[in-house]
C-alpha cells in the first residue's frame, strides 16, 4: 500500500512549482535570488464594470446630463473626481467611486471600467529561479529544512523564527504572548482559544506555527491578518517531536512560512522552509512511499496521533476495530515500549 509522505527535515534540497492557472507576466529570471514575498509572475483580472446612472443621479433628464458632462470616455479618473455637474440649489455632482477610466459616456449614463490590481503570485520561499514556465511562473530551488503541515490559512509570510518555549507541547496561552514577539513567526505547541489569535495579531507577530488547533477555532484562524500553519492536527495535541526538535534548534533564524491551503493531491501542503544554501547538498525527498514493516511512521489521526513510530508489522488482512469497522492496519511501536494496531489510513512515512 503506497502512503503520503510527510517531510519533516532538517536538511534536504526543496524544489517547487509556483504557476498559475492562466497566462500572465513572468516578472523574474532564471537564476535569480527570490525572497518568499517577492512577485514571480502576475495576471490580470476579470474586468469589472459600474453603469452610473447620471441622469437620475442628478434628477434632470438625459439630454440636460449629457450637458453636465465634464469626462467623456478613455478619461482616467481618481475616487473623487467629478463626472458630471453642479446642478440645482445645492449644486449636485456625480463622482467617481473608484479608480477607473470611462469607456461610453451619453444618453444620461456612463459606463465606468474600475481599476483593478493584477493578480500577483508570491515565490514563497527563499532560493534561487532555476526555470521559467513561458507565461506561467517558475521552479525555484534551496537546500534547508522542510516542516509541512496539515493546514493553513492562505497566506505567506518571512521572518524570524522564536519558539515560545523549549517545550512545544503546552497549550499557547495570552500570557505567553508580549512585546518581545512583535514581528517574529511564532511556534507553539496548540491553541483552544481565539482571544489568544487576536492577541498575536495585535502584537503584532508575523506568523504562527502550532502543532494542533481546535476546529472551532478555524473560522478565526482564517480572518487573521498573519499566517497560521498547523503541522500535525485539530484539538489539543502537542507538536510532534520531529517538527519541535527542528524549530527549537533553528531559534533566531529567518525562516519561509507558506500557510497554503492544504490540497494533497495536487502536491500542496502548508509548509515551512528555512534555507540554508551552504551545507552539503543532499538528495530530493521523496513523494510516495510504500508501507512495510522497518518504515519509521507518524501517526496523523487516533489517540496516539501525533506519535512517531516504527511499523513491526502489516496485517495482511482487514482487522475488526472496536468501533466495527473493518480496515488495514499495521502493528506500531512507538514512545517508551508501546505498540498499538494503527489502521493505516491513520499513518504517514515520515521522511526526516
């Protein structure tokens, strides 16, 4: 049975594919240096038009508008500038609400084009371009440590890492948080309470890393400002010891968060990068892996989630659960001495 791979390295070469689904710019060059919030490539987006009704903005009839006219079309405005009028006692005018150019203006109307920003795709990490997809994006590479999680909230970020502790496995409480965090990228071990978001987002931090999150709190995790990544799962487990050994010793160190929104089959994780270019180059992780007996696993989901462990052995078929349902699993050893059948839907390869 093949198994998704979870990465968790302190050192491995990362090679990504930042594209987008539609033509645009390709704004970089092969070869170059990019920070993760540098712009590699951009697109348009779908035009937007507003029909302003000036005739009946300005109560008069149409062919007393077209007169008030003051723009006709291929005119730029600014929010604020003045379409059409003064008119009447309190001298009525009609401005422009945004940013935008007039494409037909008459009849006592005006089609109004906004303005909009091109779409703009972030390199999300620190490396170096080594290819150019022709009107797409590009491949960039490094070499450093890899932590990909299980959710994040859609943004990315660049600073410097600082652990709240030297145990991430407490919950992340409002007093942990002060000045001392402001515009650092926190790692924590879990959070059950949305006061605690805020309060980070007002420190200001830079971003957030924790090993579990409670579900409930998705929706607030979603509308903070900053990005949010959670490595392991939902509830109230601490981070795996793989993941905390990494960020606890790379303390102080600028680091690559990319909360990308989870899409596992597509190849996407959430994910942390923390470059390091000069130390000896090793090979490219793999993506999938087979189980078998040997294999070092993390437990994703169940009680002992997030547990990492060795498989001593795959049943070769379905066992009966107490729960009753009937499923593959595979005899785990794990912490001090334990072992417990694990379905293996529950287990992942851990490469470190």
């Amino acid at each position: 049975m093949f198994s998704k791979v979870k990465h968790i390295h302190a050192l491995t070469n990362i090679r990504r594919e930042r594209i987008l689904s539609s033509d645009g710019y390709v704004i970089v060059r092969r070869m170059q240096k990019v920070t993760p919030t540098d712009v590699i490539v951009a697109a348009p987006l779908s035009t937007k038009y507003l029909l302003l009704e000036i005739a009946q903005g300005l109560n008069v009839t149409p062919a007393r508008a077209d007169e008030l006219l003051q723009r006709q079309a291929g005119d730029e405005l600014s929010p604020g500038d003045v379409i059409a009028g003064p008119v009447g006692l309190f001298k009525r005018v009609i401005r422009a609400p945004f940013s935008g150019q007039v494409r037909i203006a008459g009849e006592g109307k005006v089609l109004f084009e906004i303005a909009s920003q091109p779409f703009e795709l972030q390199a999300g990490m620190e490396g170096t371009v080594t290819n150019i997809i022709p009107d797409r994006g590009a491949i960039i590479e490094t070499r450093g440590a890899l932590i990909q999680g299980v959710w994040g909230n859609g943004k990315i970020t660049y600073g410097v890492i600082q652990p709240v502790s030297n145990n991430l496995n407490q919950e992340l409480v409002a007093e942990q948080i002060n000045i001392g965090f402001r515009g650092a990228i926190l790692a924590a071990g879990y959070c059950n309470n949305s006061e605690v978001l805020e309060i980070a987002g007002n420190t200001p931090i830079k971003g957030l890393i924790l090993g579990s999150i409670s579900s409930d709190l998705i929706p607030a995790a979603q509308s903070m400002k900053y990005p949010i990544m959670v490595i392991d799962g939902f509830g109230s487990t601490p981070m795996n010891s793989a993941a905390e050994g990494i960020l606890i010793a790379n303390k102080d160190k600028n680091i690559a968060l990319n909360a990308q929104v989870y899409e596992p089959f597509l190849g996407k994780y959430p994910e942390l990068i923390i470059s390091q270019p000069n130390q000896p180059e090793p090979d490219l992780p793999i993506e999938s892996e087979t189980l078998s007996s040997g294999k070092k696993v993390i437990i994703v989901n169940g009680p002992q989630a997030p547990q990492i462990g060795i498989i001593d052995y795959i049943h070769p078929r379905k066992q009966r659960l107490s729960n009753g349902i009937e499923t593959r699993t595979a005899e785990v050893s794990y912490g001090h001495d334990k072992q417990a059948a694990i379905p293996l839907s529950n287990v992942e390869i851990l490469m470190e």
